[in-house]
C-alpha cells in the first residue's frame, strides 16, 4: 500500500511498504519491530529502504527512521534501548493481574482510580496520588474499562472510539447465532466487555474471549489468559513467549467451542501490515486444529471503511464487504443519532458465508433471494449487473455506456469515457494506481503538475462528503488530520468514492 511519508529530497514522490515474514533484523521503536518501507523517486529507478514505526504514521508520535543499510552507532543502539524500555508498561503482566485481585477485594470505599495516572491504585500507594484527581471505582464500572478509562485523543496516532451497544450486541448475538464460542477480540475492547457481561447475565451459553491490544492499560483489568498486550501491525506481542502460549491456547478447539477473530483497526493504518499479521494468527490456527479441518482459514470479521474493499479484498479473496454499518459511541460522524450520519461508512469484511450473517429487519436490511445475503434496504437488485450494486448505503443507478452500477451522484463523461464527479478533473480515468489527482499512472500525487489546480476542488469534494476527519478508535487507532499521509490519503479515497 502506498502513502505518502517523505524524508529525503523533493525527488520522492511515494512509498511503499514491505513485508516479509524472513525480515528478522528489523530495529524496534517503543512499539515493537519497525516496517520497512520503500522510498520510489521519479520514474522509478531510484529506490532506498528504511525502517518506520509500525504504529504511527506520524513522525512527531513516534520519531523512530533508519535508513536500512545505515550503520548504527553502539552508542545510539543504547540510547535506543533506554527510550524503548522507559515506554514500556509500569507492571508486568502478571503484577498487573496480582494487582487486581488485592484491589476487587478491597472495601468499597477504599477502591480508588487515578484519573490523571489512569490505574487503580491500592491504599499503600494512595501518597503518591494524594494530589491526583481520583474517584472512587464500583463494581460495575471494573467490568466496564472502556467507560473507566480516558479515550486517548490524538487523533494522529492513538484516537480511541468504541463499539455503541447497538453494535457491540449485533456482533455477539451473531457469532453467539453461528455457534462460537471463542471470540479473538483484536482491538475490541468493547466487544471483549459485552462477552463477559452477557456470561454473568447467563443469557446464552457462555463464551470465552481473549484481547489483543496496544493500550496496555486493560492489563490491569484482565486475568493474563484475557488480554495480551500486542501490536497488529507487525504481530508483536510485548510479553512475547508468554503472550505467544496464550494466543496458541486460545486458538486451540476443543470440546466444539469454535473460534473466530474480530478485528477493527485503525482506519488510517496500512492495509497490507495488518492482512499479514491477520494471516499469520489464522496460519497459527490452522496447525493447531485436527487434521481433518484441512486448509480452512481462520474464520474472521475484519470492521474497516467500505472504500477499502479492493485493497482487503486483494489481500483476501475469499472476503466479502456485508452491508452492515457499524457505528461508535464517542465518534463525532461514525455513529446513529442527530450529530451522526446518516449513513457509517463502516461496514464488515468476513470469510463467513455471507446468507449467515443476518443483519436486522428493524434496522432496515432484507435478505436478497438472487445475491443471497442480507443487503441494505436502498441496496436494490440490479437485473443488468446481477448484483446488489451500491457499497455507502445509496442506491446507485445502471449507466449503460460503463456496463456497471455507478454512484448517484456520478454522471457518465464522454472525455474519460467512464462515470466520474461532475467535477472531476476530465480526460483522466479514475485509477487504483498512481497520481489520485489526475489518474496518471506516471507519477504520484505529490509529483501531480495539476496537483494545485485540483486541490480547491478535491477539498470540496471530501467536505461535501462529510468525511473530513476520518480518526477511528483504540490505542494508536488514530487517522491523522494532516495534508499528507495515509490519513490524508483515506479522505481522497472517500471523496472519490460520492
């Protein structure tokens, strides 16, 4: 996937991302092994590699670069290693877990959070915090974190939103529906408390749930078999071998309790990182099984912007994009209500036959004989093209000269010979490779002659869309508000995509 961090001279015009599972030499930052990127200079020939933060996309969050044939000073390794272990975790996890025992236990009264630390601290430490904002912590509230804690908010690298309920509890009764029993909770915090609440209510058979998540601090509300402290975007786990035996014991089926993965990543973050990591925890569950199971891939649901959909789908085949729009409690656009959208751009990528996923007649899907799945109600069958064509939840229209369902708000152009915006820039087609300003497949965005010509135009576009800020959620979930890098890139998608 391409995006659009520079360092270097005005000759680069892209970068790419390599992933390479034989890559065992790569640096670490506080947040795990860096990626390896590709710097791509003017017409192609000029090309040098370097090592990046996998979890930021900004340098100001994580200030980590090294070119990969550079020589480091032993020096600078040290100091590198000193800032790596100042970042880690207070506790361990397994102090964590000691912790928490000696603190539901206490009286109620003596059950105390640090607001400005965010840990629950016990009576021996409540000095250090005597002039801290504090309150007190119930029962309920320890079985809900997400609540508890303070959504980070730097939407450049680590902006957290949540599941609502509505949401949260579609997932559950659907998987609960299909016959799992172990749930992958990959940068669900949320879905992992719903679980857990449902099992103490008893209102179906009980399931078991694991957390995978950057935001160390659930650490401190979960047993070591419930979370692990790991980095999607180069599947680090930061207790390594320890962390590692959890995940291989939770993948491990037995007694029929069927595992799936939920996954919802940042938006703004690198497709191809994350379909590896994703790849690697089903090749783990895939030798883990019976022999009988065979070559089946792990059965996952991956909650990412519908504009996605051909670069997940180049990573796995096998997915499909259902049109059920998941929404978030504490984001500004992505949920229902008068200061949502109407419409969440969010939708679920899954390998699970989609005629199994029921989605809601309440909330205004049908189930579509010919396509067999569940569609939006405004999702209408088109006899021309076979399918239930639209992807934001509009019902799109069949434009002869293309052959295909377009977009309402697209109109065919003569000049490009194709559907575009009304505005587009004309005599370019629209494509998936190179310049997103003008289509050419010779240059990137940054090196676009028209770029500036373009660029009220294409503003216009992304406000008149509503999706000016596409920040998502949890730790290092964040989409950057910026005029370059992936984030920027995510609104020009968006724009493109009216």
């Amino acid at each position: 996937m391409d995006m659009d961090v520079t360092e270097g001279n005005d000759d680069t015009f892209g970068v790419e991302v390599i992933c390479s599972d034989a890559d065992k030499t790569a640096p670490c930052c506080p947040h795990g092994p860096t990626l390896l990127f590709e710097k791509v200079c003017k017409g192609g020939e000029k090309r040098r590699r370097f090592y990046a933060c996998s979890a930021c996309r900004d340098r100001k969050d994580c200030k980590f670069f090294q070119w990969e044939d550079e020589k480091v000073s032993e020096a600078r390794l040290l100091a590198r290693e000193a800032e790596n272990q100042s970042k880690r975790p207070q506790f361990t996890q397994k102090e964590y877990c000691s912790r928490f025992r000696r603190f539901a236990s206490l009286p109620l009264d003596e059950r105390k959070f640090c607001q400005d630390c965010q840990i629950l601290f016990l009576p021996e430490e409540r000095e250090a915090h005597s002039s801290h904002r504090s309150i007190a912590v119930t029962a309920a509230q320890l079985r809900r974190p997400s609540i508890l804690l303070r959504p980070l908010d730097n939407k450049k690298s680590n902006a957290q939103y949540l599941f609502t309920d509505r949401s949260s509890d579609f997932l559950l009764d659907t998987l609960a529906g299909l016959g799992y029993r172990k749930v992958l909770c990959v940068g669900t915090p949320r879905l992992q408390e719903v679980i857990k609440l449902r099992n103490l209510e008893q209102k179906h058979e009980p399931m078991k749930s694991l957390l995978l998540d950057i935001d160390f601090r659930y650490a401190q509300f979960y047993h070591q078999d419930e979370f692990c402290h790991y980095n999607m975007f180069n599947h680090h786990f930061f207790d390594e071998e320890a962390s590692s035996a959890v995940l291989q014991n939770f993948l491990t089926e037995c007694d029929a309790e069927k595992v799936v993965m939920v996954a919802d990543p940042p938006f703004g973050g690198l497709v191809k990182p994350l379909a590896n990591s994703f790849s690697l925890i089903s090749q783990t569950w895939r030798k883990l099984q019976s022999a009988d199971s065979g070559n089946c891939d792990m059965p996952m649901m991956w909650i990412f912007p519908y504009f996605f959909e051909p670069r997940i789908l180049e990573c796995f085949p096998s997915f499909t994009m259902l049109d059920y729009q998941v929404d978030y409690d504490n984001h500004p656009l992505y949920k229902h209500g008068k200061t949502g959208r109407k419409q969440s751009p969010v939708r679920l990528f899954t390998n699970i036959p989609p005629r199994d996923v029921v989605l809601p007649e309440e909330e205004g899907y049908r189930f579509c004989s010919v396509c067999q799945r569940f569609v939006w109600s405004l999702n209408k069958h088109c006899a021309k093209c076979n399918v239930c064509p639209s992807k934001d939840g509009r019902e799109w229209k069949h434009c002869s000269a293309c052959e295909k369902c377009v977009k309402p708000s697209w109109r065919h152009c003569q000049s490009c010979g194709c559907c575009a915006l009304p505005d587009h820039p004309c005599g370019h087609a629209q494509g998936k490779e190179g310049c997103f300003n003008c289509g050419s497949l010779e240059h990137k965005r940054k090196a676009c002659p028209l770029k500036d010509s373009h660029r009220v135009s294409r503003q216009w576009s992304s406000a008149k869309n509503g999706l000016k800020n596409v920040s998502h959620h949890p730790t290092f979930k964040g989409k950057a508000k910026r005029k370059s890098g992936v984030a920027h890139r995510v609104k020009k998608m968006a724009a493109m995509s009216v």
